[in-house]
C-alpha cells in the first residue's frame, strides 16, 4: 500500500514470496487491484541452496537447526524434487480454490523437542494419519478450507467442529489422540457436510 501511494501508476507482483505468507500474499491479489500476481518462490525444489527452508527440532528455540549434510537441496519448493507435493502445496490448492478442503497431520515430534521452521520452510505435516506412534498420543491435525465450518471425524465419530474466520486464515486446528483407521474433514455448509477429504 505504501509503494502505491508513492508509485500510484505501477503495477505490483510478488516475485520471490515466502511460503508461511501466502494466505496474506493471496488477500493481496485478491484485493488491491494494482497487485496482479504472487510468483511462488519456487514451485519444484531444487539442488543447491542447502538447507534454505530448514525444519528441525531443539531442545530450546534459540538453537540453531542443523544444517549441514545431510541436506542437498533448498527444500523450498511446493514440490519436491521429484514432483510430489509438499504441504504447502496442498495449502495453495484451497487458496487458489483447486481444491475446496485438505487435511494435514503433523509428524510426532521428537519428546521434549521444539520444532523451527525457516521463513523459507513449512512444518513437517503431511496428508496421512497412520503414524507409528501409541495409541491416545495426541496428534496436531490442521483442516485448510474457505467453509463456514469444519467437521472432523475419525472412524465415524465426530471428534469436533471449528469455525473458519477467513479474515485471519483457512485453518482450522485439532489436537486428536490417535488410534488407528481413517481421519475424515468435511466442509460444513447451511448445516450440512460437503467436500469430505480423508
């Protein structure tokens, strides 16, 4: 806002953005009309780089992460090298309206262990619920979605709802004690469920 105040005939883009500030970037393109693009940075991982989009886990959060060998690549990209899709991408998908729901379960962390993300990185949550961890450890579950609502179940039951307030993002979080079988999220709409993603 403030270039264009200065700049009113410009037009403006972002050309490097970082993955955490998407939801942000996005809101800008959808409304300031001068703002014509959000250039992610980068869209497939690359060689080089090593360690820019880091994540790692410390037993304070003022240690540094490790980021020597074994780390080859940047880690940065919304694929990986070999073009899987890497959480962030699967956070775009609803942003960009590909995709009216995902659901993402973070990995167990290590006990007594602080995980730090990069501005580059992403937490380590991937779409899968089956960890090989015991049962009732509690699991952070995030739902991305621009519904209203969203329910969450597993193996049937509904283990809660959340309001999505999409003035501060489309994520709803839960804590879920595990046990094995199918974790479900669907979009509540006018009361009903819709879009489910297991």
């Amino acid at each position: 806002e403030n270039d264009h105040r200065k700049y009113p005939n410009r037009m403006i883009y972002g050309s490097e953005s970082y993955p955490c500030e998407a939801f942000e970037n996005w809101n800008k393109v959808l409304n300031l009309d001068y703002v014509i693009g959000d250039f992610v940075w980068t869209a497939q991982d690359y060689l080089g780089e090593a360690a820019l989009a880091n994540v790692g886990y410390v037993a304070d959060k003022n240690d540094p992460v490790k980021t020597d060998f074994p780390w080859i690549n940047a880690w940065s990209g919304d694929l990986d090298l070999i073009g899987e899709k890497k959480p962030q991408s699967y956070f775009r998908d609803v942003l960009w309206e590909q995709s009216p729901i995902q659901i993402l379960v973070h990995e167990p962390a290590p006990k007594e262990k602080i995980e730090v993300v990069s501005k580059w990185g992403w937490p380590n949550e991937l779409p899968q619920w089956n960890w090989e961890v015991h049962q009732g450890e509690k699991l952070n579950v995030r739902v991305i979605s621009k519904a209203p609502k969203v329910r969450l179940k597993l193996n049937g039951k509904i283990i809660g709802e959340k309001e999505i307030d999409k003035t501060n993002g489309i994520v709803a979080e839960f804590k879920v004690p595990f046990q094995p079988g199918k974790l479900e999220a669907s979009n509540i709409i006018d009361g009903k469920e819709t879009d489910k993603i297991a």
